[in-house]
C-alpha cells in the first residue's frame, strides 16, 4: 500500500458499519476500530496500490472514484456509491491490479492486524482474513478462501471479467450499424488474416459450399450471412481466452477448452434435431459453456497452493464456472439464451421448444458419462433428452453417423 497524507479525524463509526466485513463487528470493537484510523485523501492520479504488493492491509473508498488497472489490461471504474466499493478494493495479495484515484479521493487503510484479535468468538466472515502462516500450506483453506474471494466479488459485483478480443467486439459493432454489409464487416476481419482464413474455410465447407469454391472475405461473409459470421468470429475468438502463462495452469485451461470444444460439436450436430435453433448459436452456446473457468484460473494465479494442485483447482472450477460463466455472458451482452444454457443444471425441464440449454445439457452429459462421471442416478432420464427427442442409449449412434461432421468442426476449433 503506497503511502498518502492522512488527514486529522477518524472515521464515524456509521461510515464503517457500511463497509464488508466491518458491519458485521459489534458497536464496542468498531468504536476502537474507528479510534485506531485517519480518513486518507489523495488527489486525482494517485496510485494507492500497486501490483505485485503484498500488504494485507483493507483499501476502503470513502469518497470519489477509483480505476482499477489489471495485469492483463482490463481495467475497472469503482466509485464510492457503487454497491462494489462496500467491500475492499482489490483485496488479492500479491495484488492484480494498479488502484489509482481518477478523482480526489478519501479512503481508509485498514490493517489487517487490526482484526485478527484474540476475541472469542471471531466475527462470521473474518476468518479468511486472518494471516495464518500455517493455513498457507493447506490446500484446502486455499481453495475455500479461492471460492470466497469470487462469491464476494459477484456478490458486489467487484469481479474484473474477462474481455472479449477486439475483433470480435468491432464485427459485433459494424454488424449492427444501419448500413452493414459484407464488405463493411470484411474490412474490419481482414486486419486478422487468421481469423479470414478461418471463416473463407467455413463458407467452403460442407454445410455452405457452393457450385464454385469461395477466395475471398466478403463473399464468405455473403455465403454465410452476417448473424453467422458474428457468432463464428466469436467462436474463434474465444480461443485466446483460454491460456494462461503457468505451465501447470495453461494444462487446465488446455482441458477446458477441449472440453469446451466437444460440446460445441456435440450441439452443432444436435441442432438439427431441433428446427427452431441455428446450428452456428448452438456451436457457440456449447463453447461459451466453460467460459467461466478463464475467470477461476485468472484469480487461481494469486494463490500458490492451488497453482500446484490441479485436482484441486478442478473442483474450485466445477463449484463456481456456472455462475462465472453466467456473469461473463451478462457482460459480454450475450443474448438470454446463451447466457441460461451456461447454467449448469441437468434436471433443469421447461415448456416450450427444445433449446439450447438442453443441447449443451445433453452434451456435457455424453462428454461427461464417457469419463466415467455420471451426472445422474442410473437409469434416472434428463428432460433435455426427451427434447431432443434422444435417449442416453441412442445418442452414441446419432454422433456416429455424423461423424465428419463432429471432426470438422472439432478440427475448425483447434486450427
């Protein structure tokens, strides 16, 4: 924590009962509390917190506004009436982010020996606080204090998500501008020759291809429309997201994007077996499924004793991806019904149509019982089934004959 000039009063105890965890401490220890700190101001420009700083200390914003600035570029706006800056600013140590004022601002420091106290018993919620020199070693302690850590963080909504790379952020732009058109939308593709080639492959496959094979961009874009070229931009963006630094990390992230990679095949192929859905969406929805685990990974770099045990971490991602997965698709502003099939419900049954909830249901299902990790009791039927109107016994056989369909498409994602 960097230091700034702190000013001559304390805080009131009113302005610390507002704060998490503070509230939850009794009037007596927060009258103490309240004695023990200086309200510190700052003027706009003024980095309280660096990255890679290990002071355990609590950063608290009283009054302006805040930009968070972290490791992999993305960047965060806090203001002290958001519902976020209740809670403590950018509490991971080694810290991820550069915390620096965009305005004058008032804030407190709160050592974090200031409440780890001998009281009995301690407050609920300020255990994983305490610095524990024993419990660092403990993979379990970690892992809960990993899961904490994210459920605070959606909670107040203070989570720094992942981004979207930006070509697939500017194809989304242009597409929906008024006058969009294949040649408007290739203009911005064809700064990414990968991504060109990808799509230009696409529109000579199987599914699209012609009498005459395509060469060039905005023809491939005209073949496959431009709702479709949006949704596989998308698809083949999202591969960067899936990589991380750590050796041992970038294994994980490798697994859950393979995985990610057979669902998305697995529903490409499904959607024909539902006429209200595109073949293209269901790709994505199934993609799109793992995408929470890219913001576990990130936050499972701060804590070295998960880093190194990957059965572990695994559980962490198991535990928390749907509702990641969710909030990520939320602020990617991802239609509705991508964002309910990231959800992570087997039993889930509604009216209506099959949708893409139960594609992705039935794959990961498939995926997950040929792994000898059944998600159901045996012989016990999920809804989703009876939608896509297949049963567990028959689906091996559906993909089987669709069978150079599933390895294109699985080799187009790996490519």
């Amino acid at each position: 924590m960097l230091n700034t000039a702190p000013s001559n009063h304390h805080p009131e105890v009113s302005q610390l009962r507002r704060f998490h965890p503070l509230g939850e401490l009794d009037y007596k220890f927060l009258t103490e509390l309240a004695g023990k700190l200086t309200v510190q101001q700052a003027p706009a420009g003024t980095r309280l917190l660096a990255q890679g700083d290990s002071d355990d200390s609590l950063l608290y914003l009283l009054r302006g506004s805040l930009l968070l600035k972290a490791v992999d570029g993305g960047m965060q706006r806090i203001s002290a009436d958001d519902d976020s800056a209740r809670s403590p600013i950018a509490r991971l140590r080694p810290s991820r982010y550069d915390v620096v004022s965009s305005s004058n601002v008032a804030f407190l420091v709160v050592p974090s020996s200031l409440l780890t106290t001998t009281r009995e018993p301690p407050p609920s919620g300020l255990d994983l606080y305490e610095v524990v020199e024993e419990a660092q070693n403990d993979t379990q302690v970690v892992s809960d204090q990993l899961a904490f850590q994210l459920y605070e963080d959606l909670r107040s909504n203070n989570l720094l998500l992942p981004s979207l790379p930006d070509v697939a952020v500017l194809v989304g732009r242009t597409i929906n501008e008024e006058h969009a058109d294949a040649n408007h939308v290739a203009r911005v593709i064809e700064n990414d020759p990968v991504m060109a080639t990808k799509l230009i492959k696409v529109a000579n496959s199987a599914r699209y291809a012609g009498r005459a094979a395509i060469s060039n961009l905005p023809d491939a874009i005209t073949r496959v429309g431009l709702s479709t070229t949006h949704s596989l931009v998308v698809t083949f963006a999202l591969r960067e997201l899936f990589r991380c630094t750590s050796p041992t990390l970038n294994r994980i992230m490798k697994n859950q994007w393979d995985e990610a990679r057979q669902l998305a095949a697995i529903c490409h192929v499904l959607a024909s077996r539902c006429g209200n859905l595109h073949p293209e969406t269901a790709l994505l929805a199934g993609l799109v499924h793992n995408i929470g685990s890219v913001a576990v990974v990130a936050h499972a770099r701060d804590y070295p004793g998960l880093t190194d045990n990957a059965e572990v971490l695994s559980e962490v991602i198991e535990t928390l991806r749907s509702s990641l997965g969710k909030m990520i698709l939320t602020y990617w502003d991802f239609p509705q019904s991508l964002i309910e099939a990231a959800a992570d419900d087997p039993m889930r049954a509604h009216e209506g149509p099959c949708d893409l909830g139960d594609l992705v249901t039935v794959a990961r299902h498939h995926v997950v019982s040929a792994e000898e990790d059944v998600l159901v009791e045996p012989g016990s039927t999920l809804p989703a089934y009876e939608k896509v109107a297949l049963d567990p016994d028959t689906i091996e056989t559906v993909l089987e004959e669709a069978h150079t369909q599933l390895e294109e498409t699985m080799s187009l994602l790996n490519s």
